[in-house]
C-alpha cells in the first residue's frame, strides 16, 4: 500500500515569509497528525485530526501557525509569518486508531 | 502523561544483541508500551507494542516486567542499519492525544 505522501521535501524561505505544508495520509486512516522535530531531538506533536475534526492542538503556536484537513483526507500546515525557529523537520503522519502510527519523509524547512 | 527515560545513547557492533531500557514509573493502568525506529532523514517507523510480560515480531523482542515501571527493547544480532535513534512512549491507545510524547531517544550506533 502507498505510504502517507508529503511534499515538498524541502523549503528554504526567508523569515516573515509564509510556507505551506501538504500531507496526503495512508487510504482509510481516520487520524493524522503533524509534529515538528527540531535537530536532535525528538518529535513534538503539533496537531492531531480525528476525520476532519481537531482533536488536539495544545502545542500548536496559534498565532502563527494553523492546520486543516478538509474532508478528512488531504491536510496543510501553514506558518504565517515563519521566524528562524521554526526552522525544522515537519511530519505528518496518519493511522486508523491502534497507534502504530505511519510517518511520510517530511517537509525540511530552513528560515533565514 | 506517563514521561519516560532512556539512555541518550548506546554502542554496540554487529552481531551483538543490542537491549535499549525505558524507564516509566509512573505509568498508568491502560497505558502500552511502544518502540518507534528513526534513521536520519526519515520519519519514525513502528517496531513493536506491548502491555506485559513478553512480545515478540520479526524485528526485535519488548521485555516488560510485572510492575510495568521500565520495558526492554531488544534488538538480535544487529547490523550496521540498525544504527539509528530509538524512542519509547507510552500512553494508552485509542485515547486521543495519550501517546504522542517523543522524549529524546537512544541513539544507536553499530560499529563493524
């Protein structure tokens, strides 16, 4: 079966800039998630969808970035404006409730 | 959350039996066990589950004692792409946003 797709692969823009994630999730899979792995150190749930609807984005910086997932298939992590911190790993990842989750390459994301 | 420790990092060479522990003391009564694999520039990849006592699959073996406070990850005779960090979380499954905390990993490094 087809993996959880995520594009682009990698990103370079300028801070201020905004950058747009796409995630296409495993075919069935109700719950995707996106986490944010800074270098060295383990993944950081950003957001997590059951369907379409959120189920948890307590670590989610609101004030810049925001997440969709319309008909609770495809999904966009948007970062609007990008600081130099942001500068990471973006997964996205998907799975159909046991929690063997299924992780995509990720989107490498450099702000200068 | 059930928060875990592991060592940040081991070495071993190939051939070897590789044991990676987790420490989980507070972990709760629904709470699993459950080891993810990442090698550099990949997402996490699952590799086993556990409640108690043993389990077993193709790839490594889970070790959990009676009082589920540590589990054992085991790796048989590894080889060089094993080398990679390992991550141990717990939570329990089918509760939303219970077993998404990536701590720091073991780090793995297999040597010829």
């Amino acid at each position: 079966e087809a993996g959880v797709a995520q594009s682009p692969r990698y990103k370079i823009i300028e801070k201020r800039q905004s950058v747009a994630f796409w995630c296409n999730p495993i075919s069935g899979h109700a719950t995707l998630y996106w986490y944010q792995q800074i270098l060295g150190q383990g993944p950081k749930l950003l957001i997590q969808f059951q369907n379409n609807g959120v189920v948890d984005d307590s670590q989610l910086p609101k004030d810049r970035f925001s997440a969709e997932r319309l008909k609770g298939v495809d999904s966009t992590l948007k970062i609007q404006p990008a600081k130099l911190e942001d500068s990471a790993v973006y997964l996205c990842a998907s799975d159909w409730g046991v929690n063997e989750q299924f992780f995509g390459p990720g989107t490498r994301l450099t702000v200068l | 959350l059930a928060k875990t420790t592991q060592p940040i990092s081991m070495d071993s060479y190939e051939g070897q039996e590789v044991n990676i522990t987790c420490s989980h003391n507070n972990i709760a009564t629904n709470d699993y066990i459950t080891w993810y694999q990442q090698f550099p520039s990949q997402g996490p990849r699952f590799i086993i589950q556990g409640y108690k006592t043993k389990v077993t699959n193709e790839v490594a073996s889970l070790f959990i004692p009676a009082d589920r406070k540590s589990s054992t990850l085991s790796l048989p005779r590894v080889s060089l792409s094993d080398t990679a960090v390992y991550y141990c979380l717990v939570g329990e499954p089918h509760n939303a946003g219970n077993m998404l905390t990536f701590g720091g990993g073991t780090r793995l490094m297999v040597k010829p």
